[in-house]
C-alpha cells in the first residue's frame, strides 16, 4: 500500500482545570494516496479534532503518527508549519477569507509562507481560480461574493499549490443543498484528478461522494464503510 497518511493508537486530550477531557481515543487510521475519505459523526464525537490532527494544526498526546513517511509526534513546531503550508490544503466551514481581499489576493495569501517566485505564483493562482470558475469574479471582494462563491474561493487557496491532502471541515455546512451540490462536484472533479481528500460531515448524503466513509463516536473510530462507484 501506498499510505500518506498511517495512525496507530492516537490519542488527544485537553485539560480543563483539574478535569481531563478525553477526545480522540485510540485511532488506528491509514489513508492510501489519491484516496477521498467522509468522517461521520454527531456534534462532539471529536470530527474537528481529528481533522485538525490530522492536518497538523494539533499534536495528538499519544500514538504514532506518519504523514507522507514524517513522524509527526516527534516534529519539532517549525517543522509542522513547513508541512502544513507545502503539503496540505484546508477548507473550513466559515470560508475563512480575509474580508478587505480580492478573490486572487485571497488566494495569495498562503504563498507568504512558500518559496516560489513570483510568475510561478501568478500562474498558480489563475489556474486553480479557474477550476473553481471564478475568473469572471477574480476582482471581488468577500463582500460582493455569495456563499458559493465564498467556498470557491476557499477551495482555490487550497489546491493552489498543488497540496498532497486537502482537508474539508463541513464544507457544505452553510450552503443551500443546490449551491452545496455544486461545491460537491468541485471536490469529485478534484478526487477524480488525483486528490486525497478527507472530508468531515454531518450529512449522509454529503459523504455519499466519497470513495470510504468512516464513522466517529464519543471519540472512537469505527469499521468505515466503502461505497460502490
């Protein structure tokens, strides 16, 4: 198997006061390459946190984790911010954009912390502007955008760089299910490119898409169930 992504045992707590809040518990979790995954669960079974471990964003208290063959328990936090912005590609809910940016500046921003230069960058930004068919809109302001369009944008950012995962957290969450579909097919066309994706939802219907749904309760990772075409 061609892994990215291999977990064994991870755990994830938080402390509050004296109290210990015990989040993720035990994940074993291997993802192959090109691979488009759905977690499923409630609100509260640990979704976020485990995208957010997943994408480096958190450090898990226990267990072994390797992206793309790095130990990233034992990485120091320079070296998990080099990941983060060379290697994977977030998508949140709220869009995340900075509101007195244009659409290609917004897709600039990231670039702040990569090495590339500058024609190289212009390129990347107008291609992904136009996998998301925003080209028409390239000037806009979040302002002047609609939700759609808001998650377009987000997804350009994302996929600018040419990132080994994309991470999508309720990426449909405050769309209407027609504007919702179309950010769907967005993330087939991508699948379908080659991308791995890990997408969290709440909507059965949202991880349908995806080549693997596994599920999340009370912080435990159950059997994943594989869909057919």
């Amino acid at each position: 198997m061609d892994y990215l992504i291999r977990t064994s045992n991870i755990c994830k707590e938080f402390h509050v006061g004296s109290s210990t809040l015990k989040i993720l518990k035990g994940i074993d979790f291997n993802v192959d390459r090109g691979e488009f995954i759905a977690v499923m669960g409630p609100s509260g079974s640990g979704k976020s946190t485990f995208l957010y471990t997943l994408g480096c964003l958190e450090r898990p208290t226990s267990g072994s984790y390797l992206f793309n063959d790095v130990d990233i328990f034992g990485a120091s936090d320079k070296k998990l911010s080099q990941i983060r912005a060379n290697n994977i590609g977030f998508i949140f809910q709220n869009f995340n954009l900075s509101r007195g940016l244009n659409v290609y500046e917004n897709i600039e921003t990231p670039f702040l912390y990569r090495s590339f230069d500058d024609s190289e960058i212009k390129d990347m930004i107008m291609r992904s502007i136009a996998q998301v068919g925003l080209m028409k809109r390239i000037k806009h302001k979040p302002s002047e955008l609609s939700g759609g369009e808001m998650q377009r944008v987000a997804i350009a950012r994302a996929i600018c760089a040419d990132p080994l995962l994309l991470l999508a957290d309720e990426p449909t969450g405050n769309l209407d299910s027609h504007t919702g579909m179309e950010i769907l097919n967005i993330f087939k066309k991508l699948h379908e490119n080659g991308s791995t994706i890990i997408l969290v939802t709440h909507d059965h219907h949202v991880a349908s898409i995806a080549d693997r749904i596994v599920c999340l309760s009370d912080g435990e990772l159950f059997d994943s169930e594989t869909n057919a075409g």
